[in-house]
C-alpha cells in the first residue's frame, strides 16, 4: 500500500520525468558500466549534467564553476546527480517513458541535440561558397518585375460584352491620354490592386492569371500607350504598362551571408542524415506493415 501511494504522488512522477529527460544523455554517453547496478560519477558526467540544470551549454563555463564550487555546493550537486541517476533508471525498470507522447518527444528532440552537437562547424572555405553559389544561382537571382496599371471590366456585371467594353477603353483612353494616375477613375472594381508597381510575375498572375502575367512580361513598355485588352479569371483588362525589369543576377559579395547560412545548414542536414544512418546499421528494423518500402531512402 505504501509503495502503491508513493508513486502516485505528483511530485514523484515530475521528478522521473525529469530525470529521463537527463537520463537519455546520460545513456548514451556514457561508459559500459550503464547496463549495471553502478553509477559512475566523474567529471564529463556532472559537467553534462550541470550543463542540463542550467539549461546552457557552455563547456568551459561550467567546467571552471565545477572547479571552483565550494565543497558543500559540489557534494549536493554530486547527491542530486546520483540520486536522479537512481530514479531514472527505476522509471526505466517500471517503463514509465513507454506510451507518454509528450516524454517520447522530449527525448526524442534531446537526442536530436546530441546528434548536432557532434556536427562541428568548420568556417567553409570561399572557394566552396563560390561553387555553391553557381551551383544555385538561379536561387539568388532577382526575377524580372513589370509596373503596369489596368482598368476593368467585370464579366459578372457586363457578360459578354466585358471584352467589348475594355477594347473601347484602350481606343479612348488612348484618345484621350488617359495617364497612370487616372486609372482609378474608370471601370469595375478589381478584388486586388489598381495599380502594380514592381511587382513579379508569380506576383501578377496570382492576381489575375498566368496567361495574362506572361504576356504583360512580354510587351513592350510605353508610359502613353494603352494595350490590350487582356482576359483573366474576373475578366477583361485595358492595360498601361509604364516599366519592365530584366531579371537581375547578383554578385556573389552581395549575397555571400545568404549563401553561408544556406550552404551550412544543407551541411549539417546531410551530417544529421549521415549520424542517423550509422545508428541505424546498430538496428534491426522488421516492418510489419502492407506496403513495400524502402526505409533507406531519403
């Protein structure tokens, strides 16, 4: 009865959640004398374990506090590390992590840690940075921007006569010089803009259609000279186009922050995939399941 009400009290259970949590570095860090009824207390070990406390990781740090703690100070650090030593690998022994999510996941991002903490970031040589640079150049490239403003013509409100109205809208405004800022004032209300100024053409043809987008960054600019009409998905469009830009490819000096993040971070990707695959040659794995896969892909 006594050991039945002792590990239903809270605290007990907060207390081995937290030592599993610890208890993952622990196991897999360290020596062979994990499997056994002893616990080894030495230095990496309470290093590591104070680095956890603190929630910090700081390896000379902590090394120098460990040195200079007072005595007192370091024989409790000492008494809490073995004694969570002990509840972890009682919770073990019950296989209280067994069916707790939140504690799986936990562990999990724990040992994902691990994994990146014995991926050592090397400064990647210039040379490298260049040849990843032109390896993804089209990355890095600006795209072509177009600046236009367009009048509309609703196909809801007008039907057919949608392309008829727009068509006589480029004769006229033509006529009369209608300008970029007038365009406001005349036609439907557009669900987006009126007025696109630097936009791309992903940009455009999300708001009306790619065909539409496409052909615009085809034309000719001419600040005075209406074009079209265009059909889109809403419906047609008298259309001034006043600026293009070409798409513009960097300098690799002014993109060379970009490139560094990008070229370390597929870096260490690839040695997280690279650790993972060694750990699971020590696996075998038996897949029970209905569909044929192969699990060392990717």
């Amino acid at each position: 009865m006594i050991k039945k009400i002792f590990w239903r009290e809270p605290l007990v259970h907060f207390v081995i959640a937290s030592s599993l949590l610890y208890g993952l570095y622990t196991m897999v860090g360290s020596g062979d004398e994990r499997g056994s009824d002893t616990i080894v207390v030495n230095q990496p070990e309470l290093l590591n374990y104070l680095q956890y406390r603190a929630k910090a990781f700081q390896p000379d740090f902590f090394n120098n506090v460990l040195n200079e703690m007072p005595e007192e100070e370091y024989a409790a650090l000492v008494r809490d590390f073995i004694d969570e030593e002990i509840l972890y690998r009682q919770a073990q022994s019950y296989g209280l992590e067994r069916g707790d999510d939140v504690i799986r996941q936990r562990l999990i991002q724990k040992a994902r840690f691990l994994l990146d903490s014995e991926v050592v970031e090397t400064e990647p040589e210039k040379a490298a940075l260049l040849d990843y640079f032109q390896q993804h150049a089209n990355r890095y490239s600006e795209p072509a921007r177009v600046t236009f403003t367009h009048v509309f013509f609703d196909r809801k409100i007008h039907g057919n006569n949608a392309e008829n109205l727009a068509r006589a809208a480029v004769t006229d405004f033509n006529k009369e010089q209608i300008d970029f800022v007038d365009a406001p004032a005349y036609g439907d209300r557009f669900p987006y803009l009126i007025n696109y100024v630097d936009r791309t053409e992903e940009f455009v043809a999300s708001h009306f259609d790619s065909d539409m987008a496409a052909e615009l960054m085809k034309r000719e600019v001419s600040a005075s000279q209406w074009i079209g009409p265009f059909e889109s998905l809403h419906g047609w469009h008298a259309v001034l186009l006043v600026g293009k830009k070409s798409q513009q490819q960097p300098q690799f000096d002014q993109v060379a922050d970009s490139v560094k993040e990008a070229f370390l971070e597929e870096r260490r990707i690839k040695l997280r995939k690279d650790a993972l695959d060694r750990l699971r040659e020590e696996y075998s794995i038996k897949l029970n399941i209905d569909r044929s896969i192969n699990v060392d892909a990717g």
